[in-house]
C-alpha cells in the first residue's frame, strides 16, 4: 500500500511546482471576483455531482456500505459546494453554460476519462473500472482542493475544505487498498490512468483559462 501510494503523482505532492503555481495564480484571479468565484464553486459541485453519479451507475448493482459511504460523501461534497456557490452568488444556481466556468468542459472531463479507463480494462474484474476512476480523481481532488484551500485562507473567504479534503483522502487511501487485493498490474495501471488524466484534466484547465482570459477582456 505504501508502495503504491508514491506511485501517486499529485496526492503526494506538496502544492510546489510549476503546474501547482500556475493553478493558484488561475485559482486566486477566479475568487478576487464573487460572481466568478461563484459559478467556479459550482462548476466543483458539478464535477463531484458527476463523480457520485458515476458510482451510483457503476455500482447500483448490490452496492455493499463501502460504496454506499462514498457515494453519500460524494453527494455530499456537490451539495457543500452548491451551497457555497449559491450563498456567493445570492441566487439559485442551475449547472448550465451561464451559472458556471467550462461546465461542458467539466463534463467532458469526466465522460472521456471514464470512457478511456473503462476502454483499457474492458477484460478485467467488475469494479476496477470504477476504483481507478475514483483513484484518479481523488488523486487530482486531493491535490487541486489543497491549492484551492490556500488560496481561500490567504483571501479570507470564510469557505474551508478541511472536511471535504479528509473525506477525498480516506476514499484515495480504501481505493488503493482494494485495488491492491484486485489488480497484480496495479503499479502499470496507476501510472497509465493517471497520465490519462493529466491529459484530461489539461484540456479542463487550459478551458477554464480561456474563461479567465474572457472576464479580463470583458473588464477592460
Ligand atoms: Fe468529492
Ligand atoms: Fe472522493
């Protein structure tokens, strides 16, 4: 397990390095303006809307506690962040084009890399399309929510990750464990899934820059 766990690129990581500073330099010009930081809080409840929904078709079939827990938090980190993006915005927020930042980009996000991670494991066991799904995202999750949690301290925004972070962690951590017990190639598979996802999650933020650029042109 432990073995496995530095096979993770971003988890591990501490929030240093070129990519980390160019996502907290986005991440701050997002939340200096409340109605941008809003529909970027519920783009999030987007993604982790998608994220539970994915669970849910992927194990609705005799879901065991495990994956009734997850699938609740998962829920329930949407429903945390559709909160804080409502109470940012002062109004209802629905997940179209105009109430959050890249959202169809957000759903392709999580369409293509789930298609590519289930493409690649066509002919493995049942539920390991949907644990390195999971461990991919939380890896991201992990990492990105950490700059993210800085960047709402430093700006003083009253909104705090520390339980939505500890919840992402214990996820990554019963993840690994069962794939560990699942997949003799696991080591070869994170490292394939998780380049998968840096190329999806590239296309996601080079969308949500085109956003940023947009506001500042529209500001000047
Ligand atoms: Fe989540
Ligand atoms: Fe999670």
């Amino acid at each position: 397990m432990v073995s496995l766990m530095n096979r993770l690129p971003l988890s591990g990581n501490d929030g240093a390095g070129k990519a980390a500073t160019v996502t907290r330099d986005t991440l701050e010009a997002i939340c200096a303006d409340v109605a941008r930081h809003a529909r970027f809080l519920n783009t999030l409840s987007l993604l982790e809307h998608i994220g539970s929904r994915k669970i849910m078709l992927a194990r609705s079939q005799a879901p065991d506690a495990a994956v009734l827990k997850h699938l609740a938090e998962e829920t329930r980190h949407a429903y945390f962040f559709k909160r804080a993006a409502e109470r940012a915005a002062g109004q209802t927020l629905h997940y179209g084009a105009a109430h959050t930042l890249a959202g169809a980009s957000a759903k392709f996000y999580m369409g293509r890399l789930d298609a590519r991670i289930t493409a690649a494991l066509r002919n493995s066991h049942g539920s390991l399309p949907y644990l390195y799904m999971s461990l991919v995202i939380e890896d991201r999750a992990i990492w990105a929510y950490r700059i993210y949690q800085q960047v709402l301290a430093k700006q003083k925004s009253g909104i705090s990750l520390s339980g939505v972070l500890a919840e992402e962690g214990l996820h990554l951590g019963a993840m690994l464990e069962q794939i560990e017990a699942l997949d003799s190639h696991a080591e070869r598979h994170i490292a394939a899934f998780c380049a998968l996802e840096h190329e999806e999650f590239q296309r996601l933020w080079n969308a949500i820059e085109r956003h940023r650029g947009a506001f500042l042109a529209a500001a000047e």
